[in-house]
C-alpha cells in the first residue's frame, strides 16, 4: 500500500512539474506576445486601405500607399514572430531575467534553423517533395520556444562555470551561449531525422481527412489550431490549401472556380469558412470570459493582452496574440479551444455559409472573398458570429472556473499575494541590511541556487534546506518564511520584494 502511495505522489509531483514548467514558459511568452496585438490591427487596417497588398496588384494613390506602409509595419513583427518567442523565453525563464539567456536563445535560434534550412540538408541528403516542403517550414514558433528553452537552461546551468586557468576568458556567462550552440548542434541532428518523419505523418493523416467530407473538414480544423504551437500545423495546411494531394481549397477559392465548373471532388471552400466565427467572433467571446475571470487587481493587464489581440482576429485574422497567451497557461483549455473550431466547421459546412481567404479568417478577408463565385450565404456571419461568440464565451468561463485554470490574469502569484501580504512592511528600510540577514539565514551564497520573485515574496531555492535558519530569517523584519517544497523558501516581505531581491542578487553574485 505504501508502495502505492508513493508511485502515486511521486506522479502527482511530475504532473505538478510540468504543469509548472508550462505555466512558466506561458509567462514568458507574454513579454513577446504583448507586442502582437497592435501589428495585427496595423495589418488589418493596412489591408482595408490597400487590398493589393493581399491579392496582388499595383499600389496607386495616398490611401493604398499608406495602407501598404501600415502592412508592412505590422508584418515587420507578426512575420518574425518566432525571434521575438526565442528572446522573450530566453530571457523570461533565466533565473534572473538576464539578457545573455537572450543572446543564448538567438544563437540557438540562428544554428538550428540554419542546419535545417532546405539548402543546408538538400546538400547532405536527398529529399523528396514533401521532405523540401518540412524544412522549408522549419522556421517556426515551436523551434523558437525550443531555442528559447535551450537558452534560458543554459544560462540557469551553467552561469557560474568555472573552467581552467587557460580557458578562464570563457567561464561564467561569457560560456552561456557557446553551451547553447553545442546543443543546438545536437537538438539539429536528431530533428533532422524526426522533423520530416512527423511532417510526413500528418501528410498522411490529412489524406485519410480528405476523403470524410464535412466531418473531415472538422477534424482539420480541429488539428490545425492543435498543431498551432508546433508550427506542424503547415503540413496539413499543404494538404488542403494548397495542391500537395489535388485539393488546392484556397487556390481553387481565389481562382474563381466553383465546385462544379472545376470539376472538383469536394464542396469548395469547406477547409476555410468554419474559421471565419471562431476567429472574428468566438475569439473575442473566449477573451471576454478571460476577462470576467480575471482576478479583481489583474483585470486591467488581462484586458490589455486578450482584448487587444481579440481585435486583432476580428480585423485581419490574426489569433497568435490570443493563443500565445493562454495556451501553455492552461494547455487543456487550449485543446477546448481546438474541438470549437472543429464543431463549429463542421455547422458552417452544412449550413452553406462559405468564405475563402488568403491571408486569414479575419473581416477583411471575408469582405473581399464575398464577392468570389465560389462564396456563398455570406450573410450568415452574423448568426454563426453571435452563436460562435456565445459558445466560446460560456464554454471558456465554465472551464476556467470549474478546473481553476491560470489564465492571463489568474496567475498562481496573484492566489499567493493577498491583502495581507500585500500590506506588509519591512521593519528594516536598509534593503541591503535585510538581504544580507536574509541570506545568511539561508547558509550563505554558496547554498543558494536560484532566485526569484513574485508580488509579495522573495522566492528561492537551495541546496541543502536544513542549513536554513527560519528564526535568522524573520530577525531581518521580514513577515514569514514558508517552505513549499523541499529546497524551496518563499520569504514573505510585501510590495518592497523587489529593492531587497535586487540586493539579494547582489549580494549572491
């Protein structure tokens, strides 16, 4: 029985730390995703001004200049949206929030898309149609978080190295990034191997789609926003865009054909027009559950993360601001999120509403895809809109309150830091004062391993928690010291935490 037990805890503490791991990496994506939201309304408005810009044609007149300006504004960032994911995370998930996390990231960014690029593995091996089509996709926001999280672990691992005397020049952070090339070396090699065998794999899967029809173009639409974080999602987007297997949904679209003057095998425009309510209405509903769940002292930051990037699918399409920041918060919500847009495509499917677009699923799409001779019913985007904005809205608020899931807004810090916390004061002003007690009581430098902070608490971790002094620890003035975990110390200060965490790290380097 005590076996049992032990299995089962030791699984619940695996669970909990991934579940941390992952609420981590959301945090940091959020530095990088607050700066999405405004490109994509840029975008959206520089599409309304200047078509062209999405369709092809020539730029003429002050409003298409501006609007091709506003575009390539907005795309100067959403186009390059994975460098800002590898130094967000870089420097998001250091120990200490240091830029050389950052530095590490972007050279393991630079190494692995570089020896994976289409030219580089092209002259090592050959490759095949489909094998072209997964390197050329792989610079993507999945290889970025994995850059980022080479980076930033290790910088944590190795920022105090010490090599020998001869190679004394690069020991501490100066060897951070070389570290991070080495095994981006090694990450390189194995996905040079894995990458076009998972590509190859959904291929495969979006045949086997292609043939179930309305039921097919859900279960598409369901993989295609679940493969969103792994950037394999272009797979299937090949399979049933573009003409990799004989479909071609979006070229067939914007060509002017129709199902039955191309002779085609399938209802056109059924792989396209059930994103159309999920991402102009049902997102903005998600978004406004997000913000209705929000703790009370966090409304406003959930507000400027979520709305913003509601907008910004409304107008252009544009859903990675929201999905960024959600989706390794609370990653079962994301999978929720997945299963609407497969429902929802399959209802668009039978009710006759067809769209196509060529950027996104977002208004101005709609607008200039209205008028194509494959488009259909279009004017039932205002009641699969308002159906799409309410599901999203009671499905989203039920799930995060029922399951307590970490939202933007919701954040475990903000559970941790109540009034009380929040009103505590230091009995000591002299900051570095309280940070060299603090430290003592911890066994000194040499027994710290990270540090970290939140609202209210100076959090840390050690080698050896019994060299702890709780007793040391609280004569700094502090208002408790608590042991979450073993090796883990959270030292409850108040809103002061951060001049004696800015100490603390002085003191410790």
């Amino acid at each position: 029985m005590s076996i049992k037990k032990g299995i089962k805890h030791s699984k619940e503490e695996k669970e909990s730390g991934i579940m941390k791991f992952l609420q981590k990496l959301g945090k940091a994506l959020m530095l990088p995703v607050a700066c999405l939201p405004i490109c994509g309304i840029l975008m959206g408005l520089g599409y309304a001004l200047c078509p062209s810009t999405m369709q092809g044609g020539d730029v003429v007149g002050l409003l298409q200049q501006i609007g091709f300006f506003l575009v390539k504004a907005g795309g100067a960032v959403i186009d390059n949206m994975a460098w800002l994911f590898a130094i967000g995370i870089g420097v998001g998930m250091t120990d200490d929030h240091d830029g050389t996390g950052a530095l590490a990231a972007l050279v393991s960014w630079l190494m692995i898309t570089n020896l994976l690029a289409v030219g580089t593995v092209s002259t090592i091996m050959t490759l095949d149609e489909i094998a072209t089509i997964a390197f050329s996709k792989i610079a993507n926001p999945f290889i970025a978080i994995l850059a980022g999280i080479i980076g930033s672990t290790c910088y944590n691992k190795f920022k105090n190295a010490k090599l020998p005397d001869w190679l004394a020049f690069f020991s501490g952070k100066r060897c951070v990034a070389i570290v991070a090339g080495v095994v981006s070396i090694l990450a390189s090699v194995v996905l040079l191997f894995v990458w076009p065998i998972l590509f190859n794999g959904l291929v495969a899967l979006g045949n086997g789609i292609a043939s179930m029809g309305y039921f097919g173009a859900g279960l598409y639409a369901f993989f295609n926003r679940l493969l969103i974080p792994t950037g394999l999602h272009h797979a299937l987007n090949n399979v049933f865009w573009f003409d990799t297997i004989g479909l071609g949904d979006l070229n067939h679209f914007w060509a002017g054909d129709t199902t039955a003057s191309a002779n085609l095998s399938w209802d056109l425009g059924i792989y396209m027009s059930g994103f159309f309510p999920c991402m102009m209405f049902g997102i903005p509903g998600a978004a406004l559950a997000m913000i209705q769940t929000a703790k009370d002292n966090k409304k406003k930051i959930a507000i400027g993360i979520v709305m913003s990037a509601a907008i910004s699918a409304f107008v252009c399409g544009v859903t990675e601001p929201f999905e960024f920041a959600f989706m390794f918060l609370a990653p079962a919500l994301y999978v929720v999120y997945a299963a609407l847009y497969g429902i929802f495509t399959v209802i668009t499917c039978f009710v006759g509403f067809r769209a196509g677009f060529s950027f996104s699923a977002g208004l101005t799409d709609l607008i200039f895809s209205a008028s194509l001779p494959a488009a259909h019913n279009t004017w039932m985007i205002i009641p699969l809109g308002i159906a799409a904005f309410l599901v999203f809205y009671f499905v989203f608020k039920f799930a995060i309150l029922k399951w307590d899931l970490k939202t933007p807004g919701r954040e475990d810090d903000d559970d941790e830091a109540d009034d009380a916390e929040k009103s505590a004061t230091l009995a000591n002003n002299d900051f570095t004062a309280v940070a060299q007690t603090i430290l003592e009581g911890l066994g000194g430098k040499e027994n710290v391993v990270t540090i970290g902070n939140c609202i209210t608490r100076l959090r840390l971790t050690v080698k050896d928690d019994s060299l702890v002094d709780d007793k040391k620890i609280k004569s700094a003035g502090v208002s408790g010291v608590m042991h979450p975990g073993k090796n883990n110390v959270q030292v409850v200060i108040g809103m002061q935490v951060q001049f004696v965490a800015d100490e603390f790290k002085k003191l410790c380097k």
